[in-house]
C-alpha cells in the first residue's frame, strides 16, 4: 500500500471544528475547539462524527467521506444527484412516448 501524503487526504476546516480522513488507511478523525483547545468529537454507534458548524454528520460511505443528516439520513453526492435527475428525465421521456 502506498503511503498517502497531503494530496491523498482530505481536511476540512472550520475555526470551530476540524476533520481529517485518509481514503488509503481510511482514519477520520474529528476535533472541536472547547475553551482554546481542539478536542477530539465523539464517534456515534456508526463511527460518524457531529460538525456543529455545519449541523451535519460526517461519516464513512462505501469508503469515502460523506456528508448525513443530522436525522442520519445520507446526502447525495453531485454527482448522484446528477445520476438520480437522469434516470427521472429518462422515465419522463418513455412516459411522453408512451402517451403518443
């Protein structure tokens, strides 16, 4: 395995709150700043981890970092949502088609 370096992972930052996941060893780690110091998040039952700042659970989906509800509710990437508006513009399509 190689070994990652600051181009392999992903940070997020935030003055409040500071994230870190490595995609290769797959370590998230989250901090909160608590009277000047960054202390470590607490993971929940599912390993994800609170960010106040932005009201979201950060967590691991299917080997990368993804943003839940604070319900626990996963939210779509870019990229699924662009899949899932596809499929629908491909129903309504066959569903004009079918009519005629």
């Amino acid at each position: 395995m190689a070994v990652p370096n600051a181009a392999d992972t992903v940070a997020l930052a935030h003055p409040a709150a500071l994230f870190w996941f490595d995609p290769y060893t797959f370590e998230f780690q989250g901090f909160h700043l608590l009277d000047g110091r960054y202390e470590p998040i607490p993971a929940t039952a599912e390993g994800r981890l609170w960010s106040q700042p932005l009201g979201l659970y950060l967590g691991i989906w299917e080997n990368r970092l993804r943003f839940f509800t604070a319900d626990g509710k996963l939210i779509p990437s870019p990229e699924e949502l662009a899949s899932q508006e596809r499929h629908r513009a491909e129903q309504e399509r066959q569903r004009v088609e079918q009519a005629e």
